[in-house]
C-alpha cells in the first residue's frame, strides 16, 4: 500500500526550492511521483506529490516540511 502527501506553493515555480523539499523527502524514504504546474496563465499553486510506503514515515516528513513553513496537504492512502 502508498501513501501520499502535497506540497503546494504559490508560483512561479522555483526548482531550487523543488530541490531542498525532495532532499528531504529523499531523507524520509519518500519519492516524487508527480508534478503539476500552474495554468497557462500562471494562475494556482504548484502541486508535487510525494508517495512513501509507510504511513507514519509520510507523518513524519509532512511535520518536519509544516516545521519549515512549507504547505502540505495529507498523508492520505494513494489507493493501489
């Protein structure tokens, strides 16, 4: 079973920031398994989702990223 969270952030995208989120997933086992950029007119947040095999492990990394004043929707079960 996977689970998933969302960080979202208000664009533009900033692939630097990208870079330091998914690090520390990486740190936590967690992977990113999807990415969506705002509409064509750069309105809306961008989404990246992180998918864990663990449930208490994707707890765990979605506190640590609120910690650092990151936006993070979930951990809910992605669904096999």
């Amino acid at each position: 079973m996977s689970f998933m969270f969302e960080v979202l952030y208000q664009s533009p995208s900033d692939r630097r920031r990208e870079a330091v989120i998914s690090d520390r997933i990486g740190q936590f086992g967690g992977r990113l398994s999807y990415r969506e950029e705002p509409d064509v007119v750069g309105a809306g947040p961008v989404s990246l989702t992180y998918e864990f095999g663990d449930l208490q492990v994707a707890h765990q990394a979605a506190s640590s990223l609120r910690a650092q004043g990151e936006h993070v929707e979930g951990p809910v079960d992605y669904g096999e």
